[in-house]
C-alpha cells in the first residue's frame, strides 16, 4: 500500500512564496528516498529536490537557492518551501517515492525515471 497526498497549491504573484506538503501513508512513509517534480503540457517532467534518509538534499539548477525540501519523519510529512517563485515555476507539483530502494536519490532521478509512486500533484500558478 502506498499513498502520497500533496497540498499546499495555489495561485500566486510572482516573488512570493509557498509551501507544499505531502502526507507519506504505507511504503512510502519508510522510503530511503522522497522527492519532488513538475509537469506541465508543454515541458518534461522535471526532477527538483530529493532528500535521502540521511537527510542529504538535492535540487536542479532551476530551482537551487530559492527551494527547500524538508522531511518531518513523526508526521511522515515532505515538504517543499518555494520562495521568490517565478512564473516559469508554474506546473503540477508531485511528491514521489522511487519504485525500487537503492536507486540514486538525486533529484534529477525523479524526472528521468518514470517509475515513482507519486500523489495526485497539486498546482502552482505564478503571474
């Protein structure tokens, strides 16, 4: 049983911030390796941030300095804090748990590799 449940969406003016949240339940609460991408009609999924069980953190160029992704494993909750958000940071945010343990957890590994358990994805809009 896996079950990945994101929020934290909305529709924001460019320079503000936001945070999204996903709640872990089954498998994925005790996966060595959670993530973040982005998808959109027009751009490939896109592999953001990853976080290891060692709390090592990984993020594309795209979105280091300004995103941070933050595990609070007695809430089996990911996060992402998003700030200075750019209109080219609108797409449909997913939280996902890689298929197979071991594999690289670098955040680029989540838009490469289709195989993720991932939620329902939560939307982002900047303007």
């Amino acid at each position: 049983h896996v079950q990945l449940v994101e929020s934290g969406g909305a529709s924001v003016q460019a320079g503000r911030s936001l945070k999204l949240s996903c709640v872990a339940q089954g498998y994925a609460a005790t996966a060595d390796c959670m993530g973040w991408y982005r998808q959109t009609p027009e751009r490939q999924r896109e592999g953001i941030a990853s976080i290891g069980s060692d709390g090592t953190t990984t993020y594309a160029d795209s979105v280091k300095g300004r995103f941070t992704i933050s595990k609070d494993n007695a809430k089996n909750t990911l996060y992402l804090q998003m700030d200075n958000l750019q209109p080219e940071d609108s797409a449909l945010y997913y939280c996902a748990v890689p298929f197979f343990p071991g594999r690289r957890c670098i955040a680029s590994e989540f838009g490469r590799s289709p195989n993720n358990y991932h939620g329902q994805g939560t939307q982002v809009t900047v303007s």
